[in-house]
C-alpha cells in the first residue's frame, strides 16, 4: 500500500460512489530489528537465531519498498557514558538553509533534489563518476530507483558542502548510506570498470 504514495507522492481512496485522490508527499521513517530475536550483530548478548530464520525475517520488507527509501542504515548500540563532539543545532541549521539556497538557485524555484530529474544532475556530475556508478550498479544488481536515489543523496551531500559540482566523496558516502560496502572505490575507477566489462563478457559467454 506504501508503494504508490512513496512513489507518485499521492494517495487514491475509492468507494462505491467515487474515487478521490489526496496529495500525500511525506517523510517516511521505519525500523527493523536486525533478526527476530533483536540481538545479531550485538557484543553484548548472543543471538540464537538461526540462518534461516533471519533470511525469511529480512524478507518481510519487500524489494519494491527498499528501493524508495532515500538511506538505509544499520544502527550499533552506542553507551551513553561515552562522550562525542559533534556540530551544533545552529551550525546544522544553517548548513541546511545555505544547502536549500543552492538548490532554489539551481532549480529556479522552492524545489529539493529529492524530485530532480537525471538530465538537471547530470549537469553538476562529470561522465567519469556515471561510469563509476554504472559499473557498480553491474557488479551489484543496483536498480535505476536506486541509482537515481544515490545521484540526488550525493547532489544533497555536496550541497551541504557548498560544492557546486557533485564530489567523489559525496558519492563515495550517498552509496554507505544505501548500505552499498563494497572494496571498490573512486581510486580506482580503470580497474573496477575493467573488472565489471570482463565479468559481463564472461558471463555473456
């Protein structure tokens, strides 16, 4: 029931005697223990679920809805006597509103990179990082829902940066934040896109 709204930020309601259509653009929020039991992964108490068990778990959540989700993270335990140091409310906060100037300069009107299309981020995205990202896409089964989503979390990630163009590093991060961890890198952009090519050509053969 999710998909569509997620999707085409509508939401259709039909009865008997009509059929009405509401705008529903939201921010959709959700969370999942990581197995049945809610321990795997954990340093502090030992799961007992078996394999199985966590694959049909995960399986709740289907592909479809994965795919429109924007970032997909995996959360650690984090104890509250630890401190850390991180920017503050007013810091964050006007990151934020120099990121939405960029992008109402960009668009030319009250618009998030959420909603933009491939042509207007292929104009802040050089053909050397696309090939990068494509490649990566072979090699991991990515859909173009998903790459798409990694453009514009980029897009937003070098906004909050006041790059103007999208960096490698902000690609590098869009893709950690789809849960996509792989050895490949944009170090080594020759190689992964021959490996990619040769793995195609022999599974074509």
């Amino acid at each position: 029931m999710l998909r569509q709204p997620l999707e085409n930020e509508k939401v259709t309601i039909s009865r008997v005697h009509s059929t009405v259509t509401y705008p529903a653009k939201f921010i959709f929020l959700a969370a999942i223990n990581p197995c049945p039991c809610g321990y795997l992964g954990s340093d502090r108490h030992y799961c007992n679920c078996s394999e199985k068990q966590i694959k049909n778990y995960k399986t709740r959540i289907s592909g479809p809805i994965l795919d429109r989700m924007d970032i997909l993270l995996t959360l650690n335990p984090v104890s509250l006597n630890t401190s850390t140091v991180s920017d503050s409310s007013d810091t964050v906060r006007k990151r934020i509103e120099k990121a939405r100037e960029l992008q109402y300069e960009r668009y030319g009107k009250e618009r998030c990179n959420g909603s933009a299309s491939m042509e207007e981020l292929t104009n802040s995205i050089s053909s050397t990082q696309l090939d990068t990202l494509q490649a990566i896409s072979i090699k991991l089964g990515l859909s173009n829902r998903v790459q798409m989503k990694i453009l514009r979390l980029a897009r937003t990630i070098s906004d909050l940066a006041a790059e103007k163009n999208i960096t490698d590093e902000a690609l590098e991060e869009a893709m950690s934040l789809r849960k996509i961890t792989t050895h490949l890198t944009f170090t080594k952009i020759p190689s992964m896109i021959g490996e990619s090519c040769h793995k195609q050509q022999k599974d074509n053969q």
